[in-house]
C-alpha cells in the first residue's frame, strides 16, 4: 500500500478525484484501481507543517535580545512540528508507520519548496520507506494519471531539496542576525522598534530607497523647445527644433529669440527617411512577466495575480503557476492546435480564429527544450473552460494567459516609422516624427482596447518648399524618476536591479540572476508591505522613513547589495542542479552573518538619520514590550507600564491611580524614549510635527501642575 502526501487538502482532493474514495480524517482511502492495486492512503500537509527551531531551542540564553550574544550560529539547523499543525502531522506520521505502506509517493508542488515541505514531515516523522516523486505541471485528470504512472526516483529531485533547505536555513541565519543587531544598536539611538532584515528583502527595499533618494534629490528646471507649423505644397505640419539630437533650450530669452528669428522664414523639406520594424509576438508567460503584465493592466498586485492563477491552476485550466521558463517543450506544442481549437468555440475568443499559423512546434522562439527548466511557460491546459463561467478576476487572468498563446500563432506587427527634416532659413533644422501600421498582426489578439491611432506625416518630398506658418516656444519643466509600480518591482527584483521594461527579458540576460525565485518574490513584497518598510499608493511603491532608516544603517554593505544577493541565488541555483555544495554554502553564510553583525557595531556610532521622521518609528504595542516597565508614576510613585495604545499606571487595579500617557498626541506617535524622559527628567525631547487643526508645531512634553502641557522652546510652558 502506498502514501500520497499533496502539500494542501485542496490538492489532495483533486489528485484522487479520479478514483474512488472514502473521506476520512485528515486524509483520503482510495479504493483499488488500475494504479494501485491495493488501494492508498491520500494525505496533505496545510502548507508548511514544520518549522525552523527559534534560537532558544539551540541555547536558552539565545532567547534574549542582546549584542554579546550575536551572532547567533547553530552548528546544526532543527526543524519542529508548528504547535497550530500539530494533529495533521500526526495523522500523516501515523499513516506513514503504518506497516501496511510499504511506498511513500512526495505529492508536493513540483518544485523548490514543495520539495522541503514533504521532504521535511518525512524526516521528522523518523520514518525511512520507500519515496517516490510525483513530478506534474498541471492538475488535469491526464496530467495526474500520467504523472501517477511515471513517477520520478526520489534522487531526480533530492537536489532540489538540498537547495530549498540551504535557501530555508540561509534566510534564517541571515535574518536573525540581521534583524537583531540593526533593531539593538537602533534602539540605543532612541529608534525602539523591531527592524527584520534579510537576504532578499533587504537589498530589494535598497532598490526602492534608491529611487526615492533620487526623487527626493531631484530639482525640477524649467526648459523651452521650439514649436513650428509648417505650411509646404498646401500641408500643413508640426515640427520641433532640434540640434545635436537636443530639443530642450534651458535659456528663456534665447528660445524667444529664436522662435522670433523663425517667424514667416521659408522652409525647406531638407530629408525624409522611413524606417520598417517588424515586432514579434510576445513570449509566453513566465510567473514574472504574468505579474508585471497583470500589474500593468489591472493593477493587481504580485501577490494577487499569484493566487488567482494558482486558483486557475488548481481548477486544473491552467498549468504550474510559478515557472521561471516562457517556453515549452515539443510535447506541449503538440497539443496546442487541440486546446487552440476547444478555445475557438468560446465567444471571447472566436473573432481571433481561424488562425495564421495553425501550429508553431517548430518556432524555437517559443518551443525549445534546452530553455524549459523544472516547467514550462503558463499556458491554458486541455481542460479549457469559458471564461464567462469564471469569477471576473480569474476571467481577467485566464484571458490574459489564453491571449498570450494565440497571439504566438500569428504574424509579426509591422510599422513604418517616419522622420522628416525641415530646414528653415536653410540653417535651422525641425523634426517631425510619425507612424504608421502596416500589419496588425498579433496586436489583434493582445491589444484590442488600446489601438494606437496613426500619426501620419504629409504627402511631401525631399526638395518641396514652403514657409514657417507659425512658430512658438513652449516652456516644460523637467520631470523626476518615477516610482516604481509593484509590477516594475517585480520585474526589478528579476533583473537584480537592472530596470528593464520589456517582455522578453530571456533575451537580454542569458543567465538571470534575480533577488528570490519565481515563487518568493511577491511574497517579499507583501512581506515589505506588512513590515511597514514600503506603501503602495495608486500601485507607486513609496519607501517609508522606517524603510529609509534601516537602508540608512545598512548603508553600503553587503545585506544591501543586489548584486551580491543575485549570486547568492546562482550558487542556490546551482545546489539544486547538483552542481554546488550545499556545506560550502552554509559555511560562507555563517561568515556572512559574523561580518554583518560585526560591520554593523562597527559604523552605527557614525549613524545619521537626519531628515527622516525617526520619532515617528516607535513600536505602539507588541507582545514582547506590553507589561514593560518605563518609569515612575507622577502620582502615586507606582510603575508606569506599557498597556498597548498607552502607557499607565500599575497600580490602578490596587488604589484606583488613573495616571495615563497616550502613545499618540495630537497626531504624533510619543517614543518610549521621550515617555522615559519625561517621566524621569519631566519633559521630554523636542517632538516635531504636532497637529491642530490646519496648524503644525514643535513642542517639548512637560509634566507640571499635575498634567502633561506643551513647552515651546524660548518661553514659558504653556497648555
């Protein structure tokens, strides 16, 4: 008898949906069929089941937040059960001991952390029988009884699991170390937060900083450029002043008088030259550039297109959701002009049909096995479905996917691109530009809604002659960088910080060394978000002052680096092609977390946060500080104690002390520094940026007459 263990209940479901079953607790009992003989048991995990161990279960004294205890370095990593998973691992270790299986059949996402979620319950479990890998890009009845039936030996894939569990224990080994010396050395400068850093997150909010800096440095200039109507052989037509390539005059009283020089001259047609691009279909889709695009189109965010496609995916319409690869093999392009055709029948599709190209198994643009890595591109499955009887995101994600594989069967989109020169008083030279379509091609498919109207230039030629109708100078300012959108981060984190705005990235970077994988990145996004580290508004990625300090702290070094983190995962890459050693890795961590906590000690003394809101950056309730001590009762000469949303008087509950302290006044979040003194020196730091009404102020905090009062600096206290 055998085990199947899927990595969620949902897909348990689906992997047995085929065959006859009894629902049981915390797994299924498939009857006897053709697969197996003698019947299996189906269970899951609910994600991950197990867990890294925290520092105290490796040493107690580890529990304790302290420099002299950094850096933190197990000789060896532990897992444990989650307490909140605990039942559902021990119905999978009990169907596991049972002395009836004799096969363990790893179900998980066939990938890098479906293979240390299996792998992991197994190990723990102390179980040692028989593993076999069920190794699928899609979840149609097919695609599960073909992977049932050519299951993979558990060495094909067991480098991929060295690689998930050195990422896994990498990331904690960082992370904690990271996290703890920045937040300790932080809160001695009055900053009294929790700052987590980490190997990927860190660099990426470093990408996000940058950009604000630069935004933030930014010092808008007004210019001029030259604006003239032609009229030639009874045309007329716009053209800009241009010399050396430039348009742009930053001299107002120069454009003027240039604009004045032009004013009724001759003009001539000087050149005319056309120019033909053809543009190919684009790439089918990978997890980023489904992301990007998806950003792009309907501004969801990374983590959002995620799981509607992995809603997709489990309806078994679409395949595996977090391929790196926009290619297929030749087995796939098989079946395409049967999917294509099963699609034709769908109202939203049936205008696109019949097809250009009724097959394209032989385009190495989109089919080429050397460039398919654990999965192919995202594509529909044979089990298509109509879009109108999806919920309207997955109607939105399902069409964007189908879109991309027909729009790979048609002929390139062509356009003329125009550029004339006319020269006026034969010593001043205008440029017009313009396009024109030629062939719509696969535009047809993808941008239906966004047709680009023509800009057509006029029926003139070289030589023709005529005068300057009109001509004017008009003022623009130059404009900063733009934020990035959550689908340009995404695309950026792909590229280790190299922006590029373009689809077919394959193309540009032979090797991609990206921050995190396909799987992880919208994560770290989230994982930013919910730090408190970025804000996303209007889908613009903003850094906040929390991001801006800890960057600030990190500094130039090396947590910060894309670079050095986009090597990081190649040598991960490579554990999990066997073609590292997972040792070698973990020791070079091990002396990365030493240097980053010893380089961190070492510059925090010359830290300078000036410009940023670092009161604003105060922890206002936390498990680990509610109940904590700050200081001393006004009053009654109790102990003043953080509550949660303010600090109060401990003695309340014995002799009714109703001293309190709000953690936020008029506006402004109150450090634990300036409560701690006040309540010991009785006034506070100088806090900025009070708000009342329509006014902002700076105030002192001063505990006098028995109440807490503003001190406004050069004068007396006041209320």
């Amino acid at each position: 008898m055998k085990v199947i263990i899927a990595e969620k209940p949902d897909q348990a479901s689906t992997l047995c949906a085929q065959f006859q079953r009894v629902k049981r607790d915390g797994y299924f009992e498939v009857k006897p069929n053709e697969l197996f003989p003698n019947g299996a048991y189906c269970t899951w995990a609910i994600g991950h089941l197990t867990q890294l161990s925290a520092p105290e279960a490796y040493k107690s004294e580890w529990k304790k937040w302290s420099l002299t205890m950094l850096p933190i370095i197990p000789e060896k990593f532990k897992y444990e059960v989650t307490k909140s998973k605990a039942k559902q691992f021990n119905i999978v270790k009990q169907l596991l001991k049972n002395p009836a299986v004799n096969e363990i059949i790893h179900a998980g996402d066939a990938g890098r952390e479906g293979e240390l979620i299996i792998r992991n319950i197994i190990h723990l479990s102390g179980i040692r029988k028989p593993l076999k890998r069920l190794w699928i890009s899609s979840l149609t009845p097919a695609s599960i009884y073909e992977g049932f039936r050519q299951l993979l030996d558990d060495e094909k894939t067991k480098n991929l699991y060295f690689e998930a569990y050195s990422r896994a224990c990498a990331d904690w080994l960082v992370g904690m170390n990271a996290s703890r010396v920045y937040s300790l050395l932080l809160k001695e400068k009055g900053i009294n937060d929790v700052f987590s850093a980490g190997r990927v997150q860190t660099p990426t909010l470093a990408l996000i900083v940058k950009r604000e800096k630069e935004i933030d440095a930014f010092k808008s200039e007004p210019f001029w450029e030259i604006v003239a109507t032609f009229q030639i052989n009874g045309k007329k037509y716009q053209g800009k002043w241009q010399k050396d390539q430039q348009t742009r005059i930053m001299d107002v009283e120069l454009a003027n008088r240039m604009a004045a020089f032009c004013k009724d001259k001759p003009a001539e047609i000087k050149e005319l030259i056309t120019e033909r691009k053809e543009y190919q279909p684009p790439l089918l889709f990978n997890l980023s550039s489904l992301q990007a695009t998806a950003n792009k189109a309907f501004k969801f965010s990374p983590k959002k297109t995620l799981d509607i496609v992995q809603s997709l995916y489990q309806k078994g319409i679409v395949s595996y959701p977090r391929s790196d690869s926009a290619y297929v093999t030749k087995g796939e392009a098989e079946l395409f002009p049967e999917i294509l055709k099963k699609l034709s029948a769908f109202d939203d599709f049936k205008d696109l049909f019949p097809l250009p190209k009724p097959s394209i198994i032989n385009n190495s643009r989109y089919v080429n096995e050397k460039k398919v890595t654990d999965h192919y591109a995202i594509i529909p499955t044979e089990q298509v479905k109509d879009p109108k009887r999806l919920s309207a995101d997955e109607q939105k994600m399902y069409d964007m996917i189908v879109r991309r594989l027909i729009a790979a069967h048609y002929e390139s989109a062509i356009f003329d691109y125009s550029t004339l020169t006319t020269l006026v008083d034969g010593r001043a030279e205008f440029i017009t530009k313009g396009k024109q379509q030629i062939q719509e091609g696969w535009r047809k498919v993808i941008f239906q809604a966004d047709k680009e109207k023509d800009q057509l230039l006029p029926n003139v030629s070289k030589g023709d002659s005529g005068h300057v109708h009109k001509v004017e100078a008009k003022e623009g300012k130059t404009q900063p960088p733009k934020r990035y959108t959550e689908g340009q981060l995404i695309t950026l984190m792909k590229t280790a910080g190299k922006y590029l705005d373009n689809d077919e990235l394959e193309k540009v970077l032979s090797k991609v060394e990206g921050l995190g994988t396909e799987a992880t990145r919208a994560g770290i996004i989230t994982m930013l978000k919910d730090r408190k580290y970025i804000d996303i508004k209007k889908n613009q990625v903003y850094a906040t002052d929390k991001g801006k300090v800890l960057i600030a702290a990190i500094g130039d070094h090396i947590l910060a680096s894309p670079e050095m983190t986009a090597k990081w995962e190649q040598r991960l890459s490579e554990i999990g092609e066997g073609q590292a050693s997972p040792s070698l890795f973990m020791e070079q961590t091990k002396k990365l977390s030493t240097k980053i906590v010893s380089d961190a000690i070492t510059v925090a003394p010359n830290w300078s946060f000036e410009g940023l809101k670092v009161d604003s950056i105060q922890r206002t309730s936390s498990r680990y500080t509610i109940g904590k001590k700050v200081g001393k009762c006004k009053l009654c000469d109790g102990d003043i104690v953080d509550k949660g949303e303010f600090y109060g008087c401990a003695n309340y509950k014995t002799i009714k002390c109703t001293f309190t302290i709000s953690k936020k006044i008029l506006g402004k979040k109150i450090s634990q520094t300036n409560i701690q003194k006040l309540l010991n020196e009785g006034n506070s730091n100088l806090i900025k940026g009070f708000k009342k009404g329509e006014k902002t102020f700076d105030a002192k905090l001063e505990w006098k007459e028995g109440k807490i009062q503003f001190l406004f600096e050069g004068s007396p206290s006041k209320n």
